[in-house]
C-alpha cells in the first residue's frame, strides 16, 4: 500500500511538460521494429550491420530506427573508426521491456 501511495504522488506532482514528455517516451516503445532492436542489444554493444544481421532488416530501416531511439535517449552511440556501436543508454530501458513483459502474461 505505501508504495502505490507513492507511485500516486510522484504522478499527481507530475507538471504537463514531464506528462508530455513521458507519454513521448511511451510511444518509443509501441513501435515493435524498436523493440526488436532494444531487445537485440540486451547482449551488449552491435554496429548498425550487426544489427541487420540479427534481425534480418534492411539498413536503412534499422538506421532510422536507432535515430529515433538515440533521440529518445534510450540508446547510446559510440564512434570506432567509421562504425558507430549502439548499446542501450542505462538500466532503465531493459526494465521498462521486462515489465511490460511480465504484465502482459500475468494477463
């Protein structure tokens, strides 16, 4: 019970922008090309072809898709020579999946 009741103020303290911004958020993650590519770095750092390789998607397709996550700060890019390395920004994004993955089988 004391933990719903802080879950319920930290969302009634929450201004319109921190609303906007999270509702923003979510919908990174109803695109299901993007949580292909999320669960694919689970394993650690990938290049955009590696990528390609494991999820038997055309580059472009995926480069798009990485920019919408790394705008989204839910990946991170690391320059190597001419290769870009994604990995996902923090703990945070592989929470989010697990949870939403445990609520949809406890239905």
């Amino acid at each position: 019970m004391e933990q719903y009741d802080q879950e319920e103020q930290l969302i009634s303290n929450m201004d319109e922008e921190e609303l906007l911004e999270l509702a923003d958020l979510f919908k990174m993650f109803a695109d299901s090309t993007r949580i292909k590519i999320l669960c694919d770095l689970f394993s650690g750092e990938k290049n955009v072809g590696e990528i390609c390789d494991d999820l038997q998607m055309n580059q472009s397709a995926v480069s798009h898709q990485l920019k919408q996550l790394r705008a989204a700060k839910l990946v991170k890019g690391r320059r190597c020579g001419k290769a870009i390395y994604y990995s996902l920004a923090d703990d945070h994004v592989s929470t989010i999946i697990a949870m939403g993955r445990d609520h949809i089988e406890e239905c």
